[in-house]
C-alpha cells in the first residue's frame, strides 16, 4: 500500500521544521533536548533510507567473508545470525585477529553503521 | 512553599544541627547541571555560630532514583572523598554525610562548592596561549598522581574490591563478559578485547584510581583546575587506566588533535605527573589504556542503551547514547591499526 509523503520524506520535514522554527527560540535544556530530538530524526531517517537496499552490501561482505573461512554454516540468513557467528569466532579464537581482512571487514561493517548513526564522523 | 524551598530548608536545619550553629539562612538554592545518576543541588547558606559561621557555598550530592552498576554509594564516595582531599587531591572537601533518609528522602553529602566550570564546550574552546595550556595539562597530571599516592590497604575503603589478577585482565574478563550476556553482538569489540589481551603491558601496581577523570568532570577557573567532580567509579586499578581514559579520542570534544581531553598534550600531562610521583610513566602504556578506555565506554553506551531498552528508564538520550557504539568502533579500529602500525607494544620497563 502506498502511503505518500512517506516516512523518511516525513521525518526530513519534521527535522527541518525543527531547526528552522523551534530550535532558534530555545536555549538551556530545552535547546539540547530539541538538538537531541533533531539527531534522532535524523538517524531514523538515514536508517529508513538506507533499509532499501537489501541485503546491504555491508551484510554480503559479512556472508561472504564467513564462507570463505568456513563459518558460514553457522550463520543464520538474517544479518544478526551472521554478525553473532562473526564475533563468537573472534571470541572463541576460530578467526586469527591479526587477520587483514577481518580488520577490512570490521572496518566496512562499522562504516556502514556509521553512515546511519553519524556519517559526519566518517568525514574526517 | 514549593518542594525546593522545602529541600532546602529541610537542608539547612540539618547543617545547622550538624554544625551547632544559632541560625542558618538561605540564601540561594539550586539543581546544578550534569549527573544523569545523582542529584546535585547547589545551596549557599549564611550562617550564624557553630563550628562554621559565615557565608557557605555548598554542594548536596544525592541518589536520584536511578543507579549505574558501577558506581559507588553516596557513603563510599564520600569515603573516597575523604581519603583524596585528605591527600591533597582538588577533590571538593567533603563536610558532612546523611545516611537518615527522613531528611530529605534520600542519603546524601554535603560538601564545598568549587569556582569555575566542568563544561567541556567552555574548556576546550577556551582561548589560552601555549604556556597557560601546558601548565592547566600539567596540572592534571599532577593531581592524578597526588590521588595514585594512595595505596592499599587503606581501612575506610575496605568496600572497594581488589582484583585478584591483572587490572588490565581483570577489565578484560569483565567486559568479554559483559558483551557475553547481550543480546547483540559486538565483533569489533571482541576483536578490540582479543587485542587488550595479547598486548597486555606488564602488571603495574594497584593505586586509587577516579576512573572518569576527564573534561566534563574537572572544574577549572581560568587556567587552573579548581576541583575533580564526580568520584562515584574510584576503585584501587592501574594508574594508566586513569591516564588513559583522560586521553582518551572519546572526551576531545571536538578538539581531536589535543590529546588530553581536547585541552593539552600528552608530553605535559605525562611531565606534571613524573613530577608530582616521581617516577614515569610509559607513554604506550597509557596509549594501552587508552584502547580499554574506548571499549569501557562503549559498555558502559550498550549498558545506558539497554535500561531503555528494558523499559527500566525510558529516554531519548539513553537511546541515542546506544547508537554512539559505532564511533567507539570506529575509534579502536582506527587506533589499533595505529598502535600496531607503529610496532605496539613496546614492553614496559619496569613495573609502573
């Protein structure tokens, strides 16, 4: 069922609404309560954009990484079951940490968490 | 009279039978900022008589309803307190501990109140030449060890616990188990933790430690540090894990390139405290805590997460303060690719 404006068009407007006509009349705590009200927007708004693109490329590298080092029938088909296969091999030592592409591979999968949670911290 | 008045009413007659003071008046009471855990109330009092007449600039430190595993009972801080002032740490002087609770409802201290300002945002863009920064970083080292001259055992804090093993070990342990009992896994802080443990610096000697000594926890007027606030984590542990958790990328606040919490650099911290314990320390061992330091955080984020998760305290901002982890990952990615870019660890010397 279409549903328009949708979500994230709903979100961008109610963030920009935000900052232009509210934020600029507060101050104290009610400024960083709508600051913090405006980061959330945000974040849920990037989230919904970004759950378009199934599976995320950051969850097929995943996948792909515990198949080549013959994890991969422990994976779950959703993400969450791969990234828990993930980190119980790192815990449990099955993975070599000092491994480059593991370190290639956590270095994507928080990049890609980043680009949803604060993609200005990628920046510099 | 509304609940505040009351509070500080209720305050004033207890100091003033503490104090055996004539009179006591209030001149000023108010919730201070920052402490998401406790209640901080910042009440000035004139008073009349007693073991201490004259104008009073206090600070009343409560429970608020909700409590951090960690952190310490308002009776233990002040304990705490006791021994750091006692030291000649800038810890606030602690003054009188409640343990009735009919008082104002809850255990609480009262203790003076510090000049200056803890806000991050002031500190680091405050404008100060290159000399004035070096001596306020100097400062800080400085007062970390004056605290880290305080050994165990010390009998009026038998509550904090001695690890058995290695600090170091011993945090490790702690948050691989930590990360063992959610429900969410956490690779790149495995990973971090299998790291910590195999570049584990040389057991060094067990001191008491702040454990949240950073900007946003120091007051300071001008260019010197006044106070260190907020002693509710302190437990005897490495002295690095303070240095570490100070220098921290996590509390530059903006100020990425000043490596001691977005203020000054880590030569002069280092300098102020080999001149204070004199001794020195190992700037890779700091550099080792620094990492710990990023994946203390990044529990404590999944820990603030998780109480609004349960429904325990709904909030935005614990909420958010759970989506941050990925910065704290991106941060020990980053710095463990650097720390073994640059042939980490280096072995101590001898024991710290």
């Amino acid at each position: 069922m279409i549903n328009r404006p949708e979500a994230a068009d709903l979100l961008a407007e109610a963030r920009q609404l935000l900052k232009t006509a509210i934020l600029p009349e507060l101050a104290g705590t009610h400024r960083y309560e709508a600051l913090m009200i405006a980061n959330a927007l945000s974040i849920a708004q990037r989230e919904i954009e970004a759950s378009g693109v199934t599976p995320s490329p950051a969850t097929s590298a995943l996948k792909a990484f515990l198949q080549a080092k013959g994890l991969g029938d422990d994976a779950g088909n959703e993400a969450g079951g791969a990234e828990s296969a993930l980190a119980l091999a790192i815990a449990e030592g099955r993975i070599d940490s000092a491994d480059p592409e593991l370190e290639a591979l956590l270095r994507e999968l928080t990049a890609a968490r980043l680009r949803i949670s604060n993609p200005g911290y990628l920046g510099d | 009279m509304s609940a505040s008045s009351n509070l500080a009413t209720a305050l004033a007659d207890y100091i003033a039978v503490r104090t055996g003071a004539r009179q006591v008046a209030v001149v000023s009471f108010d919730r201070l900022s920052g402490g998401a855990i406790q209640d901080n109330f910042g009440l000035t009092l004139d008073i009349e008589g007693g073991s201490h007449p004259g104008r009073q600039e206090l600070v009343v430190r409560q429970d608020a309803p909700s409590g951090v595993r960690e952190s310490l009972t308002r009776p233990q801080e002040f304990a705490v307190l006791t021994a750091a002032f006692a030291a000649g740490v800038k810890a606030p002087e602690p003054l009188w501990l409640c343990e009735d609770t009919s008082i104002t409802g809850q255990v609480f201290y009262v203790m003076r109140r510090a000049r200056g300002t803890a806000s991050p945002k002031q500190l680091v863009r405050a404008e100060r030449t290159d000399a004035e920064r070096a001596a306020l970083t100097r400062q800080f080292g400085q007062q970390l060890a004056c605290l880290h001259s305080i050994r165990p055992p010390v009998a009026a804090l038998d509550f904090l616990s001695m690890p058995e093993e290695d600090a170091a070990l011993s945090r490790i342990h702690r948050y691989r188990d930590y990360l063992h009992g959610i429900d969410e896994p956490h690779p790149v802080l495995e990973w971090a933790l299998q790291w910590l443990e195999r570049n584990r610096p040389p057991t060094g000697q067990w001191v008491l430690c702040h454990c949240d000594f950073r900007t946003g926890n120091v007051m300071v007027e001008g260019h010197a540090l006044t106070a260190v606030l907020d002693w509710e984590f302190a437990t005897w542990s490495d002295p690095c894990e303070d240095l570490g958790w100070l220098c921290s990328r996590s509390w530059r606040f903006g100020e990425s390139e000043r490596e001691v919490g977005g203020i000054g650099d880590k030569k002069d911290l280092l300098a102020g405290y080999a001149e204070a314990a004199g001794r020195e320390i190992d700037p890779f061992r700091v550099s080792y805590w620094e990492v710990m330091a990023l994946v203390r955080w990044a529990t404590i984020a999944l820990q603030q997460a998780r109480r609004h998760l349960s429904g325990e305290q709904r909030s935005l901002e614990l909420a958010l303060t759970g989506r941050m982890v990925p910065q704290m990952e991106w941060d020990l990615l980053q710095q463990i690719r650097e720390l073994n870019a640059a042939g980490m660890p280096k072995p101590a010397g001898a024991d710290q």
